[in-house]
C-alpha cells in the first residue's frame, strides 16, 4: 500500500526528477552437502587408509555430522584428502600419564578423563602446548595415544552437481542459479510466492541446502539524471528537437558522463541566429527542473577565414628564382660592409652604394654552400700573387652582397 502511495505521490510532483524501484530479488546461497555424502567419503578414506598399510587406523563421524575423524598413530597430512574434496581443520592429539598425578589447569591444553588433549591446527600451535605440559610436569614421562585428524567437506562440488541443479530449478523469471559462486537467485510477487519457490526448488533437488532468508523486498528512490541512459535518452531527444527546428547544422559535443552537451551553429544572419537560440529555449523550457542551459555569447561570434592563394605563391616563388638567377653578386670587405649599413641607416631603400668587387652569377645553392660562375676580375684578386691576393681570411670576414636587374 506505501509503496503504490508513494509512486503516484513522485510520478504527480516529480515525474521528470525521481523514480520509485521495487527489488524483489531474494539471493540465497545454495550448498550440496548431506549426511549421506559424509558417509561415503568415511568409506572412501577408510579403503584409502588400509591401502597404505595403516589398517590400524579408525574413521567415524562427528556427533554434529560436520567432520570426519581419523584416529592413526602416525602422522596424517593435512592434503591427504584433497582429491576426496576433503580440507583439514585441525587434529587432537592425547597424552596420558606414565604414573597417577593431579591434574592441573594448563593454559591450550584440555583434561579428558586421565589425560590432556591439545587441540592445534598447526604445528606451532602443537610444540607450544606440548612445552608447557612438560614445563607443569618435569621429568615425568607421557604416553602419546593415536591422534585425532578432523576433516571437513569442501567448498568444491562437482560441476555435475551444479548442471543438475540448474536444469531441474532454473525457472524464466522466477528463478535462475549461478555457476560461479553458487548462488540462487529468487524473484517473486509476494512472500506467498517466495515460499512457493523456496519449496518447488527443495522438493525438486532434496540433495541442496538453501540459505535461510524471509522475503523482505527493497524500495529505492533514485534521481532520473543519476541514471546514465536516462540522461542520453534526454539529449538524444534535445538534439532532434533542435536539428528539426532549424536549417543549418547544429553541432553537438557530449561530455562529462552525459551530464554536458556543448553545441554550436553556423549562421549567416541574425534571423537565423534568433531561429536557432529559439530552438534552444524551446526544446530546454519543459526540464528547467534537470537542465539549465546557456550562451557562449547572446550575439554570436564573427569569423574570419583566410585562404592562401598558391597560385600567386608558385608565380611569386618563380618570379623571386628567376630574379636571384639574373642577379650580380659582389663581394664587399668588411670596411666596404660597415660604410653600406651606414648608408642604409642614414638613406634607408634610397641608399646608394659603389663598391666592391664581382664575384659572378649564381649558378646553384647547395644547402648551406652557394656556387657561382666568378669574374675573371676575382679570379685573378684571389689567385694573385701573395701580396696582391686577398687574404682567405679577410674574405671569410667579407659580405656577398646580391644586385638584382633595375637596382
């Protein structure tokens, strides 16, 4: 009754923010195990036992029908077992008096009639307890009787087992069993119908045992936004309305876990801009309740695009190549270079200079390393005799200075 009370209340008020769940799921966990099975495997370990010549030895099951008890007077391993699905828990071990004492009260050791028992699951435990019996006791002799190896069934069940019991219980929508870590999941309308099942499953396969657990359904109030496909159902609807509304292309960028949708448009007019914040407000107004929603700029933006025109830098390119191919390259000391910066600081594009000496025409470029076709004028200047020559390290200092036709 609360529950239908509670819906109507959030789908009248809230329908857009906030829906009401029922779980009725119920998951139990299943275990194979039985008295039957106990007995079997005491048979089991009994044949395995007397097959390694400890015919001596004794099985039996405990009282609580939870353990298998080997009595032996050698050590047992506690992995003896294993492959029976059988885990070691942990083992007695009994010592008796060689002569009448009084028994005392010996912290990890127990009075059984006339003996002590100590109860240990490692061998730590064990050489403690059996130390401080000695300690009690100094000089008097024990009679160590057979020891007490208690096993209990494993967690591993045949996977037979599991296939059987999913095939005789599994019922679509009321019941399905779960491999990996045996567990049944229940769903029902009422507990009437829970304990329906409960009993269907138990009379269909008597070897499980199923978890105890009263059918108590959950309810749970969950916010619409906090739902992811919620939120995608609401944008993939926010942006149709808006594509629908205006006639360029609206762009939409979806980030942040479907909780932020940047857009944008193109327009060519102020209309058209109006059109599409219409479009925007429109779709948005009727979830002011989840969305809120704004502008970059209430105005636009205006944007300038520019395109290289490659036609005019191919004709510029050849112009500037056949320029340096017709050009006179001279060769300026650095006397010569220093009085040509004084003339373009002092005249700037209207200097006019006269001087130095042809070097040729450029004939190619080669990385770093320009080769001309020299004057016969520099020819000679370089190659003269020595004290008429100019020194390589004065040209190294030098400029090369190119002359362009017109200039």
């Amino acid at each position: 009754m609360i529950y239908h009370i509670c819906k109507k209340i959030l789908a009248d008020n809230y329908n857009n923010l906030i829906s009401l769940h029922k779980d009725n799921l119920v998951q139990l966990k299943v275990e194979f195990s039985s008295g039957k099975d106990l007995v079997l495997l005491k048979d089991k370990v009994k044949g395995i036992l007397d097959a390694d010549g400890l015919t001596r030895s004794t099985v039996s099951i405990s009282q609580d029908k939870k353990h298998i008890i080997v009595e032996a007077e050698v050590f047992i391993h506690p992995k003896k077992f294993s492959n029976e699905n059988l885990e070691f828990v942990y083992t007695i071990s009994r010592f008796s008096p060689s002569k009448y004492i009084q028994f005392k009260e010996i912290e990890g050791l127990e009075i059984v009639g006339n003996s002590y028992q100590i109860k240990s699951e490692n061998r730590e435990e064990y050489d403690v307890a059996f130390n401080a019996l000695r300690q009690n006791f100094p000089g008097l002799y024990f009679h160590r009787k057979p020891s007490q190896y208690y096993f209990k069934k494993g967690n591993r069940v045949d996977v037979q087992v599991l296939r059987n019991f999913k095939t005789t219980t599994d019922l679509q929508g009321k019941s399905e069993f779960v491999f990996a870590n045996s567990i049944l999941n229940v769903l029902a309308e009422n507990a009437e119908d829970y304990n329906g099942q409960i009993k269907r499953i138990k009379e269909a396969f008597p070897e499980a045992t199923l978890q105890v657990k009263p059918f108590k359904p959950t309810y749970q109030i969950q916010f619409r936004t906090d739902v992811g496909s919620k939120r995608q159902d609401f944008i993939n609807k926010f942006k149709n309305e808006i594509r629908n509304a205006v006639s360029g292309k609206a762009e939409f960028d979806v980030i942040k876990n479907q909780t932020k949708v940047l857009f944008s448009y193109n327009f060519n007019s102020d209309e058209e801009r109006d059109r599409f914040k219409q479009a925007v407000s429109e779709a948005c107004t009727p979830n002011l309740d989840i969305v809120s929603f704004s502008f970059e700029s209430e105005l636009g933006r205006t944007i300038y695009e520019l395109h290289k025109n490659e036609t005019l830098e191919i004709e510029k390119e050849r112009e500037v190549a056949g320029n340096i191919r017709s050009a006179t390259f001279i060769y300026l000391t650095p006397e010569e270079k220093k009085q040509l910066g004084y003339e373009i600081e002092l005249k700037g594009d209207e200097a006019y200079f006269r001087g130095g000496i042809q070097i040729g025409k450029l004939i190619r470029k080669e990385r770093d390393r320009l080769k001309f076709r020299i004057t016969d004028e520099f020819d000679e200047r370089i190659n003269a005799r020595e004290e008429d020559r100019i020194d390589l390290t004065e040209i190294k200092q030098g400029y090369i200075k190119p002359i362009f036709p017109g200039n």
